[in-house]
C-alpha cells in the first residue's frame, strides 16, 4: 500500500516541546517538523510546556489537586492522533519536565498513537539517548514509535536566530518525522484500516491457485 500524499484534516498532529528555555532549539526543531505534517493536510498544534502549570506526578490515583493545566494537556493529547515529542538532552536523558509531562499522561492520551521523535544536544554525541529512552516509553504506553527520528547535535550552531535550519539534510528529515506521523496517524484510523481491509478482501484470487 503506498503512502497517502494528503491526509485528511480530521487529522490532528500536536507536538510536545521538552525544554522550557526560552528561544529553545528543540521548539525550533518541532516547528520544522509540524510543517512537513501540515504540508499533508494535518491540523496541527505546539504544546509549549512552558505554556502549562504542571505539577509533578504523585503517582495517586486521587488527582483532585492537580492544577487545571495537567487536564488541559491531558485533553489536547487525546484530540491528537500523532504525537511528535521533542527533547533537549539532558545528562545522557530526556529533559525532566518531559518525562514529568509524560508522567502525567498514560493510555487514555497514547495508546495507538503514532509518535514520532526529535531531540536536541548541545554536544557532539547528539540526543540518541534520549530518543532511545523516549521509545520505549512510547512502547510502555502502547503507542506507535515511527521508525524515522532526528537527532541535531551541536544544536547551538545549526539554527538561525529566527528559528531556520539552513542544513538540508537535516530539514528534511524533520520534515519526514511530521510527514510520517501524520501518514501513519491518517492510515490507522478506523475508516482507512476499513479501506485497506476491504481492498485486501476483493483482491483478485490467484489465478492458478484453484487448478493446484
Ligand atoms: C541540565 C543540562 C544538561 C545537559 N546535558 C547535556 C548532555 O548530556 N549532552 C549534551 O550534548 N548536551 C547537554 N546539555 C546541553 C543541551 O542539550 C543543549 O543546550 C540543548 O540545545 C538544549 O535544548 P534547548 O535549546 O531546546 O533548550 C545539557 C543542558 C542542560 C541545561
């Protein structure tokens, strides 16, 4: 089956931003990567953490106290069908306000989700550590990790002031994140997997396979 080239705009692609420091590359890079979901098609929406009040996971099932915000996330998770997370690297990991976000989330926002990756380092070695780990919360939480990522090493001498990452190579596999989520996200959905079923049922038998 190939990839759609357009998705329909019932699809929505929301992109978390890990880094709550102002003028953050890693908000730079999710702005990229939400333009190629959509150039599909795709609603699409960037959750700035810095734009929340969170509070830290207590891990209780009574949640009463919780600020106002955490349900706000919470929401604008479970309208999406595509998640992009992106995150600074931080000591060999995802940013903690991430994963506290993440935290505060579980099934009800992620499960059969498509999620795509991106992460940012100010080092050489890049944010591979971070995407490791932000894949196997994807798996915790039964979503769908799209094989394509990106990782920007040295992210302090890619980007321009205004947010441009004057690297092709780079553009376009961010990109290909927003895109790919976004494809997978529309070709997951009940009424496309109806499609495909129906398509694979009418296919036409093989021809010699009766007279074997
Ligand atoms: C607490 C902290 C830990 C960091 N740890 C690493 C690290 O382990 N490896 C690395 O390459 N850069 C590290 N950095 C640098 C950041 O990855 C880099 O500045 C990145 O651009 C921050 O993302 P942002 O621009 O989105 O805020 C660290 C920065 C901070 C503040």
């Amino acid at each position: 089956m190939t990839q759609p080239d357009q998705v329909e705009d019932f699809i929505r692609v929301v992109a978390v931003c890990g880094s709550l420091r102002p003028g953050s590359y890693t908000r730079m890079a999710l702005e990229i990567a939400l333009r190629g979901a959509a150039e599909l098609g795709a609603q699409t929406q960037l959750l700035d953490l810095r734009e929340y009040e969170l509070a830290f996971c207590n891990g209780n099932k009574r949640e009463s106290n919780y600020p106002a915000d955490v349900f706000r996330l919470r929401e604008e998770i479970r309208q999406a069908q595509g998640i992009i997370l992106g995150t600074p690297e931080y000591h060999g990991s995802m940013s903690g306000v991430l994963k506290n976000a993440l935290d505060l989330m579980g099934f009800a926002e992620f499960e059969g989700k498509m999620i795509g990756l991106v992460g940012v380092s100010g080092g050489s070695t890049g944010a591979i550590n971070s995407l490791n780990g932000l894949r196997n919360i994807g798996r915790a939480l039964h979503a769908w990790v799209i094989p394509e990522q990106v990782s920007i090493a040295e992210s302090w001498k890619m980007f321009t002031p205004t947010g441009e990452l004057p690297v092709p190579a780079l553009e376009t596999r961010l990109l290909d994140v927003g895109r790919q989520v976004a494809r997978f996200a529309y070709l997951h959905t009940a009424r496309q997997s109806r499609e495909f079923l129906q398509l694979w049922e009418t296919a036409p038998e093989n021809p010699g396979g009766a007279n074997r």
